[in-house]
C-alpha cells in the first residue's frame, strides 16, 4: 500500500471505530440509566424491556438488507443516511414523554444502527486486504466492546452528576454529539460510493422468518408467567417460523437465488460454530450487564455512582485484555477464546455466590473484582474469536460472512436481553427479607442462566478448536501456534514476530 493509500485507509479506519463506538456504546450507556427511565416515565417491565432489546433486534435484523444495499447501491450514502436516523431517533426517545414514544425511536434508531455498521463491514471489507483487514475488523470488534463495557460507567456518571430524571435522558443523548462529530467525518472521508455485487432480490422471506423466530422467542419472556398451553403456543410459533426460514432457503436455492444465509455458510462447520460461540458470549455479556444494574439499584438501593464503579473495572480490563489477546493467541492458540469464556463462567458464577452469600457492606466490592475478571475474560473471547470465525468463511460467501455473524450476535442480544431481564425482574418482586433476599436470589438465578450460556459456547469452542478445517488455514491476524498447526504445514504457515502488534 502506498505511503497516500496508507492514510487514507486510516482515515476510513477512524470514521469505521467511531461509528461502531458510537452505536455500541448508544445500548450500553442506557442500561444504568433504566431504572431512573422506568419511575419518571411509569414504565411497566415489557416497556422496559422492548426500550433495551428492541434496538438490538432492530440492529441485527438491519444488517444483511443494509449490506445488500451497500454492495448494489454504494455504502458511502447508505452510511450518512443510517448515521442522521440514528442520531435523529435518538433526539427524540431522549425527549419522549410515554414509554411507545421511547420504544417506537429506539425501534428506528436500532435500524438506523445496524445500516450504519452494515456499511462499516462492507467498507472495511472494500478498503483493506489479507493482513490489514484481518486486524481493522479486529480493531472494530475491540473498540466495539470497549465501548460497551465503558457505556455503564459514563451513564452512571450522568446519573449522579444530573440527578435520575435529567440523567436517563442525558445518557439516550450522548450519542448526538458523537454521531454528529462521525457524521461529518464520514461525509470527508469516506470513499465515493461505488458498486461491488449486481443488483439483486433481498431474501425479505427470509428476514421476516428470522423476525417471527426471534419475536416468538423473545416474547414469552417479556410477558407474566401463562398457562402450559400459551408455552405450547409460543414454542409452536418459533416452530413454524423455523420451518418456514428453512424452506424458504431451499427455494432460493432451487430457483438460484442468494438466501439470507448463503449455503456455504451453512456447510462451514467452523464457520458455524463459531457463530453460535459468539452468540452465546455477546448475549450472556448484554443481559448480565443489564441485570448488574438493576440489581445495584433497583434491588439494593445502591446509586447510580456507586453502580458506575462497580462497572468500571469490566471496560478496563476489557481494553487491557483486548490489547494483549494477540499476544496469548501466539503462544496458546485456539485456546484463548475457550480460556476466556471459562473465566466468564467462574466470574458469573463467582457474583452470584457473592450476592447470595456476602453482607451489603463488602457487595459492591466483591462485585467490582468480579467484573474486573469479566472484562479480562471478554477481552480474550471477542476479538480472536471473530477473527478465527471470518476467516474460515468460505471465499464465495466472504462479503456476506460478517453482516451475517453481527446479525446473529445481536439477535441473540435481544433474546438473551429480554429472558434474562424477565427471570430476574420477576424474581426480584417477592417478599424482600433481609437485605433484599428476592433482589439477590433472582440475580443469582440470573447469572447462572447467562454462565450456561457462555457454558454452551465454551462446548462449541473445544468442538471448533478439534475440527480439522479451523486449524487448516491460520488467520492472518496473528502467528499461529506451532503446537495446532499440523506438522505438514508448519513450515509454511509460520510468519516472522510483527513489532507493532
């Protein structure tokens, strides 16, 4: 790449992490300011629910239209048009005076998020090549989870400083500011819009199927407990809209069309598997964020500063562990990502024997340390685990591999976000006891139901770590282990240390 081509692919770079800061840190910021929104605008417990996880659904379903669009239409516009929604809805769910309001602009604003980071894919795609894009989408997935982990502690901060009734919607407007400043970047730096893919059909069958499954399953939760025969009915619908995805993908095929999920996607076990690995860790991490901050102050009457402390030491770590992921990736491989959902386990498992066991006084404390392992523990999942997931995507599918794999990770946000929520604000409304026992048990309940969630992906890692293809072809985003390389291939995959990391 030439010394100009250089920095103007920077350029693109700074444009592509702040967008994605942007619209991560929009979801995580809210979580600590729910509280507050729930009593200043009398929301019931579904309002609350449709405010957080109705922007991650409408986030993932946005992506793969979005991308589709970008590749026939150019993303340049795509990418401003996406980023004014954003900051428009935005506006208007942090001046909103009924809970529809907030829900119906958090709803447009998640779509007008996920078009934006849909053309952020795309981009990266477009401008870098071999080694360099394997460690921008890296970057975008650290900075993106930075974000997230930050979120809490600047909303907990704004709570504090402006008091409950100011701070929820200061919090739902800290994006504008960002999203402008993105804005006019994007306008002067981002590369002309150009096409990249013939145009071509949406599968729109196949995103209301993904939508009916995802409401069919989100919904159950975000209701009060019903009869066996409503369980059966819901289960029934998620069964049908299974179905109905899945013939709607043998259509396409039959009549040579492109489905939502491409069929070389679907036959790349890696590829899979590591999909449903980063669905289980990017949901248990969402809903165990948002229930942390109910527990804290809904459930012990801690504040919003004290909450934001708590929180804090999980982005440190997160950003720590981020930097030095490639680092234990070098020495111990396909291990990393299962090592570090492992700690995630013992660290939910750890807060909730601490919320069960240890006086208020020492809690917040104990707490603390606990998210300070979380963070560690996300910073060694998320990145390698994108970066071993894309590169096994197959080379006819590579453009639609990561609108696909975000896609994924935040419907399962708004599933996990959703169930998780629901077990613990039901169980948190019995008789309190002592010390808020009800508060305590249903976030106990809570956290070990998002630890079998990171458990199911700690599975899926080790079976992903022994498929035979996911250690064929090492990612260009670090040096192999010797000790996963097969021994024919050792001598020809390995590549000299990189001083800049």
């Amino acid at each position: 790449m030439l010394p100009g081509e250089d920095r103007a692919a920077r350029r693109v770079l700074t444009v592509c992490l702040a967008a994605g800061a942007t619209t991560l840190l929009d979801q995580s910021v809210l979580n600590i300011a729910v509280p507050a929104l729930r009593q200043s605008l009398s929301a019931t417990a579904m309002d609350v629910q449709w405010i957080v996880s109705g922007y991650s659904l409408a986030f993932g379903l946005a992506l793969v239209p979005g991308g589709s669009l970008g590749d026939v239409r150019g993303r340049k516009h795509l990418f401003l048009v996406g980023l004014a929604t954003f900051v428009v809805c935005g506006v208007i769910a942090a001046t909103g005076t009924r809970p529809g309001t907030v829900v119906a602009a958090r709803l447009v604003q998640g779509a007008g998020a996920g078009l934006v980071n849909s053309q952020v894919i795309g981009t990266l795609q477009d401008v870098f090549r071999g080694l360099d894009r394997a460690r921008a989408l890296g970057l975008y997935a650290v900075t993106g989870g930075v974000a997230a982990a930050l979120g809490p502690a600047l909303g907990g901060a704004l709570v504090a400083l402006c008091g409950p009734g100011t701070g929820w919607r200061l919090c739902l407007l800290l994006s504008a500011p960002c999203g402008v400043v993105t804005l006019w970047l994007a306008a002067r730096r981002l590369p002309p819009p150009r096409r990249v893919a013939a145009p071509g059909r949406p599968d729109v069958w196949g995103l209301v199927c993904v939508a009916a499954l995802t409401l069919s399953l989100m919904l159950p939760f975000m209701r009060t407990p019903g009869s066996g025969r409503a369980v059966t009915l819901w289960g029934a619908a998620a069964f049908a809209a299974a179905g109905a995805l899945v013939l709607g993908q043998w259509w396409r095929i039959r009549r040579e069309r492109v489905p939502l999920l491409h069929p070389a996607l679907v036959r790349s076990a890696p590829y899979a598997l590591g999909t449903v690995v980063a669905m289980a860790q990017f949901g248990s991490s969402m809903a165990a964020s948002l229930v942390l901050t109910l527990f804290l102050q809904s459930g012990l009457g801690l504040s919003a500063l004290t909450t934001a402390a708590v929180t804090l030491p999980s982005a440190v770590a997160m950003g720590v562990s981020s930097a030095v992921a490639w680092r234990v990736v070098r020495r111990i491989g396909a291990h990393t990502v299962t090592a570090g959902l492992a700690l995630g386990i013992l660290a939910l498992l750890g807060g909730a024997l601490a919320a069960t066991h240890l006086p208020l006084a020492v809690l917040p404390v104990a707490l603390a340390v606990v998210q300070l392992g979380a963070g560690v523990a996300g910073g060694l999942a998320v990145s390698p685990n994108q970066a071993r997931v894309l590169q096994h995507a197959p080379a006819e599918a590579a453009g639609v591999a990561g609108g696909i794999l975000q896609m994924a990770q935040r419907i399962a946000a708004a599933v996990c976000l959703s169930a998780v929520s629901g077990i613990y604000l039901r169980g948190s409304t019995g008789a309190e006891g002592a010390e808020g026992a009800a508060p305590r048990s249903a976030f106990a309940v809570a956290s070990v139901v998002c630890a079998g969630l990171l458990g199911v992906g700690l599975v899926l890692s080790a079976v992903l770590r022994r498929e035979p293809s996911a250690v064929r072809h090492p990612s260009p985003a670090v040096v192999p282990d010797p000790s996963t390389t097969p021994p024919a291939n050792r001598r020809t995959t390995r590549r000299p240390r990189d001083p800049a990391g």
